[in-house]
C-alpha cells in the first residue's frame, strides 16, 4: 500500500510553459514571413546597394571548415564529399550551399534545405524557396515541413531528411527574426534623398536658360513683337545646339538668366551619414569595410574588427547543426559512425604583414629566452645563479 500510486491523477505535460490547448497555436498557420513581407526585403536590397554588399560581405567572411572523425579513412571520404557534393542544379561543394542558406536565414530569418538521397547514398542538397514550403509546429519542441501544392499543403514524406534554422526567433515561437528588420522605415528615407538629389540634378544639372525679350513703347516695335520673338528663339537655338559654339546677337531690351541659378540645393551629406549609420550598426559591418572613408583611428578599427568577429562566430554556430546533420547522415550512410568534429577556419580580419610581423617578434623573443635560459639557467630564487646586467642588452634586442 506505501508503493501503490494514486490513480485518477493528471499527467505531467511535457513542456508546462507552453500556453494550454495546442501548443503553438499562432503557428498553425505559414510560420516564415508572408510573401509580401519577403518580396519587401529582397526589394530592399535591390534599391539600397550597402543593404545587399554588406550581407554578401557577411557571406564572403564566413570561411570554411574540416570535419574530423575518429577514423581516418571516414575522415578522407567525408571530407571530399563536402567539397564535390551537387548544390541543386548547376553548383557543387557544401559552402556554396552554405553560402545560399544563411543569405536565407539573414534576409527572411528564416531557412529551409533538403538532403537528397538516391539508392541509398547521399547524392545532392538543395536550397529549399520559402514560397514553396510551409512550416507549422508539430509540437512545442518540433516544426513539421510541409509542402505546398495546389493551394493546399501537407506533410513531406521524408521529414528526416528536410531541416530548418531561424534566427533569434522570439520566446514561445519558431519564426526568425530578419537582420533586415526595421531598416525599411529609414531606407525609404534614404531612397527618397537620393531621387530627391536625382530629380534636381536633372533640372538643375543641365542649365536651362531663359530668355526675355521686352518692345519698346514703339507702336511698330509692338506690331512685330511676336515676329521678333521667333526670330530671336531660332537663332537662340541655333547658338546652343550641340556640338557647336557660337554667339548670340540680339537687338533691343533681350535678358538672358539661367533658371534655377538662385536656388540652392539642400545638403545631404549630414541626413545620408545619419542613415547609413543606422544601417551599419544594424547589419553589424565595419565601415571601411564597405568603402566608407569615416573618420576612424587605428585602434577604433581593430575593435569594430573584433566584434565582426563575434558576429561571424555567432552565424557560424547556427550553422553547426546543419553541418552536423548532413555528415552524421553521410557516415551512417556509408557505414561509419556519426561522431564527427568541425573546424573552421581561424576568423582574421589583420593585415597579412602586421601577422607576420607578429609572429617573427614572437619568435625571436623565444629564440632570445631559450638562449638565455642555456646560459644562465633557470631564473634565480631556488638557490640558482641570479641573471646578471647582461641580459639588458638582449631585452634591448627584443
């Protein structure tokens, strides 16, 4: 009776801070962006150039990686696989793939892809479109791929072999948040000075000029008034066609004025800087980076280098489990186990010649210790010769 478990008592659920009835429920429905929203975004960055070079230069800074597995041999293949894997149609190795599904995840916040598997081997991965499939939450820890066909959509057969990233969804929720995301508000702002600066370079850009002819108080001056003025705007024409020079001579009370010369232009340097700031700071991109000469010291740069670097690592781990997921499938596939290990390159955004400058310093003071530690022994304090003056001239060196 003291081991007999009560019955009738409610079952313990296996996520308690989900919202009671169907866990998810706001996600029942598409959980990427609309379409609307996505076509939004990729407009974005076709109207504003800095938008689109700073996440192709996010893209570019990513680097590569090695997978290590205990076995050598798995090592080899597996490693080969990656770098002649098919990309969908016409592009080969996985950083290319890579490469596709974080301008994904960036630009919609969120990303789709699929591993393809033929008679048991693993032959392509592809880029899946946002528009093409539908995310819905299977369960509180889950997301159920499905696909869209005929206005309806459902399940993919092989759900195993389909993945899916979002980036820094909210709490409670699966849906990524866009790197572009409150940056439409100020890049209207932005596109509307630059047509702003368009449109007045366009009239006032190419003078424009105006000519006043005033008759006279003579009765016959004013007779022929209108005759005089077509005479005059001929051979006004005539002075200023193209790919002439001639001079242009009137009679009588004639002024000539370019229009527009009173009016000064606005300034945009100030509003343009504030804006790109706004942008800058929000895609997380150094500005010397991006071919703006701002005022910047040399430790101010190595610092906005140093945080690029955390961004760059930050991207690097959302893309681990896909990374994971299609060499663990690869390795069982093949008959190997699916421990693994990725490397990726070291992040160095230096010069190449400050780098070895660095290393050869480093160097050389190891070569200057190791020398006075053959000579002196170790330092004093435990009954040892002390080191004498003479290594002032070595520190010197160094």
């Amino acid at each position: 009776m003291l081991f007999q478990h009560k019955k009738g008592g409610a079952a313990v659920r296996a996520v308690q801070t989900a919202e009671p009835g169907t866990p998810f429920s706001e996600l029942n429905t598409s959980l990427p962006l609309g379409p609307g929203e996505r076509r939004l975004y990729d407009a974005l960055r076709k109207a504003v150039p800095i938008i689109d070079a700073a996440i192709e230069k996010i893209l570019r800074l990513m680097g590569s990686f090695t997978v290590f597995c205990p076995d050598g041999r798995a090592q080899r293949e597996l490693n080969q696989f990656l770098k002649s894997v098919q990309v969908g149609a016409n592009r080969q190795g996985i950083m290319n793939f890579l490469s596709t599904y974080l301008d994904q995840l960036l630009t919609y916040g969120n990303a789709v892809g699929e591993m393809v598997v033929q008679n048991g081997t693993l032959r392509a991965l592809y880029n899946a479109s946002l528009d093409d499939v539908e995310l819905r939450c299977a369960s509180p820890l889950s997301i159920e791929v499905r696909r869209r066909e005929s206005g309806a959509s459902q399940a993919v057969k092989y759900p195993e072999l389909v993945f899916c990233s979002a980036l820094n969804p909210p709490p409670g929720s699966a849906q990524g948040i866009s790197i572009l995301r409150g940056l439409p508000f100020i890049s209207r702002i932005l596109i509307q000075i630059f047509h702003a600066v368009g449109v007045n370079w366009k009239r006032l850009g190419s003078v424009r000029f105006s000519v006043t002819y005033k008759p006279d108080t003579d009765a016959g001056d004013r007779a022929f008034a209108k005759e005089r003025a077509e005479q005059i705007a001929g051979e006004w024409g005539r002075a200023m066609r193209g790919g002439s020079v001639s001079d242009f001579i009137a009679v009588g009370d004639v002024s000539i004025r370019a229009i527009g010369s009173d009016v000064q232009i606005p300034d945009s340097e100030v509003p343009v800087r504030q804006i790109l700031e706004q942008i800058i700071a929000k895609l997380g991109i150094p500005p010397f980076l991006l071919g703006l000469t701002w005022s910047s010291t040399e430790r101010m740069s190595s610092q906005q280098a140093d945080i690029l670097t955390s961004e760059l690592e930050s991207y690097r781990r959302l893309l681990n489990p896909v990374i994971y997921k299609i060499c663990g499938l690869w390795l069982r596939l093949n008959g190997f186990s699916p421990r693994c290990l990725i490397d990726w390159d070291d992040i160095t955004l230096q010069d190449t010649t400050e780098l070895a400058s660095a290393r050869y310093q480093n160097a050389r003071a190891d070569q200057i210790e190791r020398k006075i530690s053959a000579e002196y022994g170790p330092a004093a304090g435990e009954g040892q010769k002390a080191v004498p003056d003479k290594i002032i001239s070595y520190s010197c060196q160094i």
